[in-house]
C-alpha cells in the first residue's frame, strides 16, 4: 500500500480505486437481486459515513439524503434497483477517464502546494518512470471496465 504524504486528504479516491468499484457494480448490476442487495448495502454504508466521518452540515445532509434513495430505491422500487446501479456504475466509469491526465504527470497540484503525484511516489519506491506506472494504472482501470462490461452484457 502506497503512504500518502500527511497532507494529502486520505478521503481522495484514486482512479484505480473508482475502477474496481465501477466493475463491481457492474456485475452486481447483472440481476435485480443483487443489484437490491448491493443498493441496501451501499445505503447503509452511506448512513455510517455520514455518522462516523462527515464533519459538516452540507455532507451530512447530502449523505444522509443519498442513503435515503439507495434505500428507498432497494426496499420499495426493486425493479429499477438495477437501474439505479448501472447508472451509478457508468458515473462511476465516467469519472475514470475524465481524471485520466493525473495518471501521467510526476506533480499533483494540491491545496498544500504542489506534491509528488500517486505514479511518481510508484516510480520513486520502485523502478521505471511515473508515466510507465500511469499506463498500468490506466490499462488496470480500462481492463477493468471492459470486463465489467463483458460479464454484464453476457447472458
């Protein structure tokens, strides 16, 4: 596991990591089960983030608000749960490849000034340069989604 510098926000997630959430919800979003299943979880995951982490008014309510439709949606309205999950799967995906460009610089510009990038702390621990680990990164996201996408299109 890669250490982040002390003040890096450790809430940021990285495009790798929206990647696999993105794949995971698309399989789960195969069937309406799973995709019920996977909503109340998600709900309820949310309801103990807003009650374990959030700091201010704004995210309180607004993930507060966002349990309250996952789990409205898992409880009274299981044929659009599917719905529901594969849209917040695309987002999901979507986000990946619009922060694609972090993955190829060494410089993160931060509200502590400028700091090493994820890919450049990578080079530096191991070998190659940081934007040989940002194509990994990439390829790891992309291959991701596309399976992802295979598994919930094949019937």
């Amino acid at each position: 596991m890669l250490r982040r510098e002390p003040s890096q926000d450790p809430a940021t997630i990285s495009d790798r990591e929206l990647g696999i959430a993105a794949f995971l919800l698309l399989v789960l979003g195969r069937t309406t089960r799973r995709a019920r299943v996977a909503l109340g979880i998600l709900g309820a995951g949310l309801v103990l983030v807003a009650l374990l982490l959030t700091r201010n008014a704004f995210g309180m309510v607004f993930t507060l608000t966002l349990a309250a439709v996952f789990l409205l949606i898992a409880v009274s309205a299981p044929a659009f749960s599917q719905t529901a999950l594969l849209l917040l799967a695309v987002q999901l995906a979507l986000s990946v490849f619009s922060r694609g460009d972090y993955l190829f610089t060494n410089v993160a510009l931060t509200s502590a000034g400028p700091m090493p990038s994820d890919v450049a702390v990578m080079s530096d621990a191991l070998f190659l340069p940081y934007w040989v680990w940002g194509l990994l990164c990439g390829g790891v996201s992309v291959g991701l989604l596309v399976l992802g996408g295979t598994m919930f299109f094949r019937r």
